[in-house]
C-alpha cells in the first residue's frame, strides 16, 4: 500500500514537472479526460470530435490534429499517433497554460516560445519546418470561407496576398522567378512579434478553462 502511494505521488510529481500544472489542475484535467474517454486509458480522434461545442470551430481539424501530434509531445520526431493517454493529453493542454505571477522574465520568453512553436506546427502540417501556401491557403480558406459571407476563391486570394505580404516583409525585393518558399518558424516569430498572447491562448472546448483549469459546465 505504502509503496504503491509512494509511485502514484511521485507519477504527479513527475506531471507536475513536466506540465508545470498543478496537483489540483491535474486532478480536475484528469476527470475531463476520463469523460471523453469513456473511463478509458486512451482517448481518439473520435472522442474529441463529438464534442459539440468543437463543432463549429473553423480550425477544428487542426486542434484535433495536435493533439495526436508527437511533435505536441515535445517528442523530436514527426508523424501522428492514433490514440493517447493522460500524460500525453496533458502535455498538449500544457500549451495553453497562462504564465503565473512565480515566473521570471525569462520563464515567460520560453513558455511564449513554446506556444509560437505549437502554433507553428498545427499549420505546418507535413512537418518539413516550413509552413508553404498550400498550408497557409487551407488554414486561411477554413477560416474565412467557413464564416458564411466569404467564398472559397475570395479566401484563396486572400491567403496568397497574405503570403506574398509575408514573403515582402522577411525576405525584401523577390525577382519575378523567385518563389518564396514559405512562413519559416524565425518569420512566424518575426510576424507575431508584437501580438501579446502568452494571456490569451486559453482552450474551452473542452469544458475546461485553462486560466483555471477547473472541469464541468460553468467553465464553458
């Protein structure tokens, strides 16, 4: 009894380490967690994509996506899982953890880098460190053209204006053979430079609000 306590306190202290959530937050994340598993060890695409208040979301596929990717799992490798387990989904909820009072300037520069690169990889897709305009075309189509008062091709020249801008702005004058290769990770830093959003990259739907991270209907 006593030894088994001794790994179950030490497993969330490990959790605790790894995510930077607390003992609470882990306990309240793990209830939602089985909720969509059913009580299972493991969750599937399946079980986040009943959620309905996923449903609508524009970039839904995405989310999702990252979910499973191992890239998400701080993992040095490329490629997606078909299910995961707790510790796997809270690594992926960790990304979307405010910064707290405790943390010192240069805490808050890493977790900010940490949530650019998570952002990074849900639109660079096949993973080659490049987001190309085919990607950002998809990202930008999802977005506009699912609003309901744009079509497809007028979201499709504005994904490639917006490319171009973007080619402008990091690489300078291109010739007319040229052809930007697309958004490197160092432009993505460079494009949202000023955009405060270590506070802002919060996750409700999945009933849970990472500001607290507390579980059930009044977080939503």
């Amino acid at each position: 009894m006593g030894a088994s306590q001794t790994r179950s306190e030490q497993t969330n202290q490990d959790l605790v380490d790894k995510t930077g959530f607390s003992p609470e937050q882990i306990k309240n994340l793990h209830k939602r967690f089985q909720q969509l598993s059913g009580n299972e060890d493991t969750i599937s695409r399946e079980n986040l994509d009943s959620i309905p208040a996923l449903a609508n979301n524009p970039i839904r596929k995405q989310i999702i996506e990252a979910f499973f990717d191992k890239r998400s799992q701080c993992q040095n490798e490329v490629g997606s899982v078909q299910e995961i387990g707790f510790e796997q989904f809270l690594m992926v909820m960790s990304h979307f953890r405010p910064p707290t009072l405790k943390m010192t300037e240069e805490d808050k520069l890493v977790m900010r880098r940490e949530k650019l690169r998570f952002l990074f990889n849900m639109h660079d897709t096949d993973g080659d460190g490049t987001i190309t305009l085919d990607e950002y075309r998809k990202v930008v189509e999802e977005l506009l053209s699912k609003s309901g008062t744009i079509g497809q091709e007028a979201a499709r020249a504005i994904a490639d204006a917006a490319m171009l801008e973007v080619a402008s702005t990091n690489v300078g004058h291109m010739e007319p053979d040229e052809v930007y290769e697309g958004i490197t990770f160092q432009h993505f830093e460079q494009i949202l430079q000023g955009l405060e959003m270590e506070s802002r990259m919060h996750i409700r739907f999945l009933d849970v609000d990472t500001t607290t991270v507390r579980c059930g209907k009044g977080t939503s």
